[in-house]
C-alpha cells in the first residue's frame, strides 16, 4: 500500500509518516519499482500501535523503546504518565480556580486583573507578615459586613498585628510585596479567603484571615462548613473556628449542624458559640463538656446566656440535676455540675446546691455551699 493510501486509512498524514521514517519508528518494508514507499499489513499494523500508545501520552523516544526494547516494560513508563498526568491536571486545576476567582471579581480592566492576581499571591506567599497584610487589606476593601459587624474579639489587635513579624520572622528585606501594589479597593473572592483560613498555621494570620473573612459578605458559611469534613483535625477546627465569628443566620444553622459532628472539638466550639448567641440547642453539648471535664469552665459559663430565660434556665438546671440523679458521678464531675448550677438562676438550681451541701463528699459539698452563699437570690 502506498503512503498516500496509508494516509487515508491511517488518519496520520503522509508527512508524519515521512517523520515516523525518519526517526526509524515506522520503516516501509519496501519499494515499489518506482521507488514510491511500500507498506505492508505488518507496518500498517505498527502504525496503529505507535498511534495507540501516543493516545496514552507517551512520547515518540518512549513509544520506540515499548515497541523495540524487550526489556522496557509499561509499568514504569505507565507509572511515569500517570505522575506526569497527575502534575499536569493540578496544574490546571489551580489556573481555572485562579481564573474563576478573577472572573468572579468581574475586573473592569487588566488593571484589575493584575492587582487581583497580586493580592491572591500575596495570600499564598512563605511569608506571615505578607499574607496578613494581604488579609487586612482583603478586610479593608470588603468593608462592613452588610449583615452585621464582626465582633471585637474577630478584629485582630494592634498588638497582634505588630507581634506577627515578631512571632514569624520574615524573610530578609526585597523588593514590595505584590500586596503593597494592591489598593484597597480590591475585592477578594471569597472562596480565597476560606481556602487561605483552613491552610493558615500562623496564629496571628489566622485571627486577621478570620477578621476577614468575617466581612466578606455571603458564601463564606457553605465553604467552611465543607472544611468541617476534612480528614485534618486541624482543618476541621480552624473551620468551625472561623465559623464561630462570622455573623448571620447561615452561620448559625452551620453551627448547630456542627452540634452533631463526631469530632469532640468542632462540637465544643460550635456549642460554645450558639450559646453565646443565646441559641438553647448547645445545651447537651455543654453539659456533656462540663461532665467529661472538657473546658468545663467555658461550658458552664456560657449556659448563663441561654438561662437569662427563665423556662430555659428551668430546663437546663433539670438537665444538670439529671445527670447528678444518676449517682454515679465522680466527685469532681459533682464539683463541676454544681459550679454549672451557680450560673443558672432559678428555685431548681437553688434546690439543687442546697442538696449538694450535704454531699458525702467534703469537697463537693464545700463547693456547693461556697456557691449557694454567692448566689443572687431567686
């Protein structure tokens, strides 16, 4: 068969096939008597090997030696394809998330593009001191959430801005960082700033990501929440923790989702938060941490919130009286429970620290009493 009819039935051009020639790949196993190339069955056959293996990613060198080196196996070039395939698609991944987060800004010019791509980079940088300027300055040009101010706790302090460089030295001096040449009026998309918030490590970079993040606007809730599902502790804290300072009602219903998390920490924290906020659901929760003696104090200082009502103080004080009926509670969890009781007004909880007064055991009992002296009368 003559090249141009190879061609044809092939699909691979007759100058790739010269160039197939060339390199010794596919050699036309003869002539015609004009000398035009000759394929047989068996180089057609060849041909379609050498296209098969290249549909696989596999360049011409490496498909020469898989069809004419015995001793060259497909597992290790196969496993060198799927490495390289593997680094090529992260590659691709993070520029579409880099172009989707450019195009959800909606830039008016390149202008934009570049100060965007500069503060994006800025939050990815080695260094502490520029990622929480890039923070603050994400922070400034949010402004205000539009459903609420983040609390004064969420802010980070002049004193924890200055102690980052202190806490993470810096690399030496250089040249501005891309975030200085980023004017405040910048948005940051906020998928950017939950990715930056479930990687930071930094203490102070964190609480200013945090801050951040907290007057962005919408969408941040839904992205944490998927942090929640991390197999990293650490990221499944640092996401509930982010959680717990943002403000709005999408906030919260990912908080007592969080109520039901099998990790103890997120629990904690999600509890100890709805109740700030006065929600009742974190009440359990609270209870179980102040009998398992974790951060007991925080749990029973924040069940005074949800008992500033006087049905709920009721039920949480029959709760606490619950779990002290049993009998089998040790001597500190007694302790515990009846430190819980003095923060919860109303006759139930008085009853119930007057019982503990004559607990059997001594301490217990001085606690009790301690307590019930300093109690506000009902």
């Amino acid at each position: 068969m003559l090249i141009g009819e190879v061609a044809r039935r092939s699909g691979v051009s007759a100058r790739m096939l010269r160039h197939y020639e060339a390199l010794g790949l596919v050699r036309p196993s003869g002539r015609t008597g004009s000398g035009y190339r000759e394929y047989s069955g068996a180089d057609i056959r060849r041909i379609f090997h050498v296209e098969s293996l290249r549909s696989l990613g596999l360049s011409l060198r490496e498909i020469r030696r898989a069809l004419d080196e015995p001793g060259c196996t497909p597992s290790a070039l196969v496993g060198d394809l799927i490495r390289q395939t593997r680094e090529r698609l992260a590659a691709e991944t993070e520029l579409l998330t880099r172009l989707r987060r450019i195009d959800a800004v909606d830039p008016a010019g390149w202008e934009d593009v570049l100060r965007i791509v500069a503060l994006l980079q800025a939050l990815g940088s080695p260094s502490p001191g520029a990622r929480q300027h890039a923070a603050l300055l994400s922070a400034s040009s949010a402004g205000p959430s539009s459903s609420a101010a983040p609390s004064a706790s969420a802010a980070p302090s002049s004193s924890a801005a200055s102690s980052a460089s202190s806490a993470s030295p810096a690399p030496p001096a250089s040249p501005a960082s891309p975030a200085d040449e980023v004017p405040v009026e910048v948005p940051v998309p906020v998928d950017a700033l939950v990715e930056a918030v479930l990687n930071e490590t930094e203490p102070n970079v964190a609480g200013a990501l945090r801050w951040a993040l907290a007057r962005s606007g919408d969408g941040a809730p839904a992205l944490l929440a998927e942090g929640l599902d991390s197999p990293a502790a650490a990221v499944r804290e640092r996401a509930v923790r982010a959680l717990a300072e943002l403000p709005g009602p999408e906030a919260t219903a990912q908080l007592r989702r969080a109520l039901a998390h099998p990790d103890a920490v997120v629990r904690a924290c999600a509890a100890l938060e709805l109740a700030a906020r006065g929600a009742p659901e974190a009440v359990p929760t609270l209870i179980d941490m102040i009998v398992e003696g974790t951060q007991d104090t925080d749990a029973a200082d924040a069940l005074s919130v949800p008992a500033s009502d006087p049905a709920t103080a009721e039920r949480i004080a029959a709760r606490l009286l619950d779990r002290l009926a049993h009998g089998a509670a040790a001597p500190p969890v007694r302790s515990r429970l009846a430190q819980a009781l003095a923060a919860v007004p109303g006759p139930t909880a008085t009853r119930a620290l007057v019982g503990l007064t004559h607990d059997e055991h001594r301490t217990v009992a001085l606690t009790a009493t301690y307590l019930l002296r300093e109690r506000t009368p009902d």
